[in-house]
C-alpha cells in the first residue's frame, strides 16, 4: 500500500505558506514535494491546500490504494465526516472528496507531528523558497 504523508505551514495568520508531500511506495521508493502557496489565511487552510495537493499527485502517479497520513485533527475530522464547518474549507473539502472518490481503496490516520517530520521539513522549506525571492 502506498504511504502519502502531507503537511501544510503557515508563518503567520494570514501569511505564507507552503505544503509538504512525503510518499512511501512500499518498494524502496520515496517521492518528496514542497509546495509554495502563497499568501494563506492560516496554518488550517495550507493543510487543506496541502491535502489536495497530496489526493492530486497520488492520483496523477497513478495510486488507487493509498493511505494518508497527517498530523492536522481538522483534516482528518473533516475527511471522516465528509464536513467541515468552517466555509473557508469548504471548497477543500469538496476538492479532496471528489479525488477520493477514485481511489479504490483510500485511509486516512491521524498522527503525532513527531512522526510526520518529513512533511513539516517539505512543507517549512516550501516557505523558505518563497522568503528567499
């Protein structure tokens, strides 16, 4: 099963932010994405950017088994009740359901961030590239 763990950071509420993609095929193979964002409302909104982002690439390279790994409650919450509350993620979610529908089989788990190191790492050098130019 293909392991996707993603992250998102943000400097300040608004601020920059950027997305971290760390994926593990289960054959020795990793993938490792940074992605810059730009301005974001808050550190909530680049998880969710980060999680669509992580649906799209997994399903770009072809995944139909995956599990997702992230260190965000909210995300998580969201993606098991198929809701969230807050209308700013709204499109998010309706973003990330629409990609996990074509998964055949999709998991999403919470974890601690001290195990989500990888994806914080992408995601905080995603922030660093935009503050450098």
């Amino acid at each position: 099963m293909i392991e996707v763990s993603f992250d998102g950071a943000a400097l300040s509420n608004p601020g920059l932010a950027g997305g971290g993609i760390y994926i593990k095929d289960g054959k020795g193979h990793e993938m490792r994405c940074a992605l810059p964002f730009g301005i974001l409302s808050s550190n909530h909104e680049a998880e969710f950017a980060a999680c669509v982002a992580a649906l799209r690439i997994a399903l770009e390279n072809n995944y139909r088994t995956v599990s997702f790994r992230t260190d965000s409650q909210l995300v998580n919450q969201a993606l098991e009740k198929r809701y969230v509350k807050n209308s700013l993620y709204e499109a998010y979610l309706k973003d990330a359901l629409h990609y996990i529908d074509q998964f055949d089989l999709f998991f999403c788990k919470w974890i601690p961030d001290k195990q989500n190191k990888n994806a914080d790492a992408l995601a905080r050098s995603a922030i660093k590239q935009q503050n450098e130019k």
